[in-house]
C-alpha cells in the first residue's frame, strides 16, 4: 500500500520541477524571448509522446481511474484535450503554441492527480506549493525594492508593506500546518509583488532595459502585465475587498481597454494596441489602489 504514495509523491516532485523549468502557458513573455530560448522541435515531439503516455499508461492515470473522483476524471479529460491540441499545433509547426498547450495540458494532468491523490500527498503538495510560493514573492520583493531604488519611485514603503504582511500571515498559518489557506495568502503577496514590479516599467527605465524587438512583444508584455492585475482584482473581489461603484466604474473603463486593444493587436495595430493596454492597466491600478492595496503605476 506505500508503494502508491511514494510514487506518486514522486510524480508530483518531478511535476514541480517541470513547471519551473516549462515556458508559462501564457504567451511567452518579452524576457524569454529576450532571452533567446529557441524550441526544438524534435525535443518537443519526444515531450509530447511523453506526457501522453503519462496521460494514459502511467500509475498515476491508473490512480485516477481507481479512484473515480468526478474533479479528478474531469481534469484528466481536459488533460487530453489540451494534448491532442499541442499535437495538432505541432504538426502545423506552431512549436510557441504546442510548447504552451503541453505544460498546461501536464499541468492541469497533476491537478488531476491531486484530486485522486491520498490525503497524505495532498498534504505533502499543499506544503511543497506554499514553499515554491513563498520563494517566488521573496524574489520579487527584492526585485520590486531594487528597481523602485533605481527609479526612486513613490509608494513603496506602503506596498512592501502589504507583501511583507501577506508573507507573515502566510507563515503563521503555515506554522500550524494550514497549508491551503497559507496558499491563498502567500499568492495574494505574489500578486501585489508582480504587479508592483511591472507597474514600475511604466514610463522608460524598464521599457528601455527588456528593448523590445518589436511592438507585438511589447504588446505581449502588456497582456501578461494586465492578466496579473485582473488576478489581483480577482482574489480583492473574493475577498470582498473591491467593492462599489468607484471599482466597478474602474474595472469597467479597464475592460472596455483591454477590448478594444485586443481588436487593435488583431488588426496588427500593436502600436495602439500597446498604448490601449497601458491605459486600461492604469484603470486595474486605480480600482486596486481604491480596495485600499497600493501599487504604482
């Protein structure tokens, strides 16, 4: 009977480990691209059969089976569709998309697995997810305080202090074995960072440092950048934080934005679209700063 938790305590460690060294199921951002990561196409063809057999064979799909748990069977069959998606994008030589749709098709394939798992991994990914986390926001914080002292920006005493005390709630409730609920603050202190850091780029001293190949990358910057504030809005809307008529006016101008720029990029207008995308951003921050989290932009 141990046998099936090792393995799959295994499973999920490699699964962390996949996931920090897979692109983002995003649109690769402007710092890969910059970066010069190239994708092999041969690689990507062997990643695929891979996760495939993982999908179908392995002991973990058989976990899933054996177990019958209706989030579990229904992740694993979106698992699939998102495989059968990298696979025709594959063959249509759109390795950028094939590489995105396979690390969520894995992904959303460990989501699977969690939902099948025994309690005693569950616990044991709850805990190795707040680590990861709590790693990731003291990254960026040091990141977020190094270039606000570049660029001698305001308020950052007021937003350091609200990461700082997101990872301290985090860490008493981690204190006491609340993994899940450590989660959800830690991502809370993970989303103002990240927000944070790229509202500063706003202006020149960021735009200048990533030097943008083309406007489109730029215009994939800001999507990536837009998508962290709406996340941000998402966990202050939950928590019954941003409310009334002030934030909805902000979150609807914002949305209006991001409508019209995504309208903009599809006629290959990213100049503009750029320029929407900025501004619809600016709205997102107003309607944070209004649920009372300060960011700058």
């Amino acid at each position: 009977m141990k046998k099936p938790v090792v393995l799959l305590i295994s499973l999920f460690a490699w699964g962390v480990v996949m996931a920090q060294t897979a692109p983002a199921s995003a649109p690769e951002s402007a710092a890969s691209r910059l970066a010069g990561n190239k994708i092999d196409k041969a690689q990507l063809s062997s990643n695929i059969d891979s996760v495939g057999k993982l999908l179908e064979t392995s002991s973990a799909a058989r976990q899933i089976d054996s177990s019958k748990a209706p989030e579990a069977l229904q992740r694993r069959e979106r698992a699939r569709e998102l495989h059968r998606a990298a696979k025709a994008a594959l063959d249509q030589d759109s390795l950028e998309k094939a590489s995105s749709l396979l690390t969520e098709s894995r992904s959303t394939f460990f989501d699977a697995v969690r939902f099948a798992a025994p309690e005693e991994v569950t616990a044991k990914k709850l805990e190795n997810d707040y680590l990861l986390r709590l790693e990731s926001v003291q990254a960026l914080l040091g990141a977020y305080k190094r270039v606000s002292d570049e660029k001698s920006a305001k308020g950052v005493t007021e937003t350091v202090g609200q990461i700082e005390k997101s990872i301290a709630a985090a860490s008493a409730m981690a204190k006491e074995r609340k993994f899940k609920e450590a989660r959800a603050e830690i991502d809370r202190g993970y989303l103002v960072a990240k927000a944070g850091l790229t509202s500063l780029r706003s202006g020149d001293t960021l735009t200048r440092s990533l030097n943008f190949a083309t406007k489109e990358e730029e215009y994939n910057y800001e999507i990536d950048r837009n998508n962290t504030h709406q996340m941000l809005i998402k966990v202050l809307v939950d928590d019954k934080k941003a409310s009334g008529d002030m934030v909805q006016a902000y979150l609807s101008k914002g949305q209006e934005l991001r409508i019209r720029a995504e309208q903009a990029a599809g006629r290959k207008a990213f100049d503009e679209a750029v320029k929407l995308l900025e501004d619809a951003t600016a709205e997102l921050v107003r309607a944070i700063r209004n649920a009372g989290i300060y960011i700058p932009g």
